[in-house]
C-alpha cells in the first residue's frame, strides 16, 4: 500500500510522516505541493508545519496549491485524507472540512503531550481504536483553536463527525473541547495534535510504563491500511 506525504514550502513533519507510514507498514510517498499528479497512492497525509509561511490565514495558501486540486478530487471520491495540524488548517481552507481555526485562546505557541478521546472510531484513520479510548500524543500549535458557526457544531455533533475531544485541559480554546473532526463520509479526517509524532519507543510521549515509550500515534496509520486492503 502506498500513502502519499506531500510537502509545502514551510512543511515541519513530512519527514516524520513518512517514517510512521513506513513504520505501520506501508509505502511513503514523497509528493510535492506543485505536482498535478497523486502518483497512484492509496491514500494521502497532509503534514504539519507552516506552509508559506503561515501568511495571510494558516493554511490559505496551501489549500490552492496546484497539488489540493488532485487532493480534493480524490477526497470527494472516497480516498482517505489525514490532515495534521497544519494540515487540517489546509483541509478547512479547502472546505474539505467544516469550521475554521484561529489563534489560541492565550495567544502563545504551545508544546506539550496532550490527552484527547476517540470519539469516533468508524473512519478510516481511527478503526484501530476503541470508542472513547484515550491516548496521548504530541501538541505543537498556535493556531489550533477550532471554531464554527452554531448551526455546524450542533451538526458535528449531531452526526458524530467530532472524532477527537481533548481531555483533562482545553489547550487552545476551542470549541466543544474539540481536538479534530472527520467529513460526512469518514475518509477525511483532521486534527490538531501529532499522531506522527507517537509512533516508535523512545520518541513518543512518557507513559506510566517507561519514559519516550507512547506510541498511541501508530494506530492512525494502521487504521488506513487496515481500511484499503479490507
């Protein structure tokens, strides 16, 4: 199985994307913001970082990339689309997903390990996870703080699309505790914290078993390659 990492000039977690795709099992494929062309992958991640430098609105610029063209046909289609951080900031900017995000609430970059609950494990990049499991990964953002009108969080809920709640502290403000949210479909998923970032022992978040050994991250990947090859 192949899974597409395409990279924007700014891009911070591309790299590391590749290495969790490789480390679940499948093939990383380096794609390129330019590109018209998706390389016949089985499925795409957008990485985090600050794509164009995080001018005009997180995002912005990237989501008309020549590459978001390719990306928001296949999405429409049904391939599954992860969009980390950064990523996610492209994916609403592209109306792939709904609502929109701003800068955090106390207005500072934040870093820390973060606790968020899988509210919904019927997507393609969740199936690996119980229901209301929590796990922690990695939180690095500025701007994560989610919002939307009244009318589409009551339908985010309604329909079960908020797929991650974070847990124990709101680290920026958003909305409903959400963390990140899928697309009617479930083959698009987005969310503000680092799965890549939680995928091999001595890396990831401490656990009460052993220091850098959390890799709750790996299961996202291995969610998507469980769904293309059923």
């Amino acid at each position: 199985m192949r899974i597409g990492v395409i990279t924007f000039p700014g891009s911070l977690d591309d790299r590391d994307a590749q290495r969790a795709i490789r480390l679940a099992g499948a093939e990383p494929v380096a794609l390129w913001h330019g590109d018209h062309t998706l390389n016949n992958v089985d499925a795409i991640v957008l990485p985090g970082g600050f794509s164009y430098g995080d001018y005009l609105r997180c995002g912005a610029i990237a989501s008309h990339s020549p590459i978001m063209s390719e990306v928001i046909d296949a999405a429409n289609k049904g391939m599954p689309v992860l969009g980390i951080c950064n990523g996610f900031q492209m994916l609403v900017e592209a109306h792939l997903l709904p609502g929109g995000l701003i800068r955090n609430d106390h207005g500072r970059f934040l870093r820390r390990d973060q606790m968020i609950r899988i509210e919904n494990n019927h997507t393609a990049w969740t199936s690996a996870f119980d229901e209301n499991e929590e796990i922690v990964i990695p939180l690095k953002n500025g701007e994560g703080g989610y919002i939307a009108d009244q009318a589409t969080l009551e339908r985010l809920e309604g329909d079960g699309l908020v797929t991650f709640r974070y847990v124990g502290v709101n680290p920026n403000g958003s909305l409903n505790d959400i963390a990140g949210i899928s697309n009617e479909r479930r083959n698009v998923v987005g969310l503000m914290p680092h799965p890549e970032h939680a995928v091999e022992k001595g890396f990831g978040p401490n656990t009460e078993k052993a220091m850098r050994s959390g890799m709750d991250g790996l299961r996202f990947f291995t969610s998507v390659i469980a769904k293309v090859l059923a």
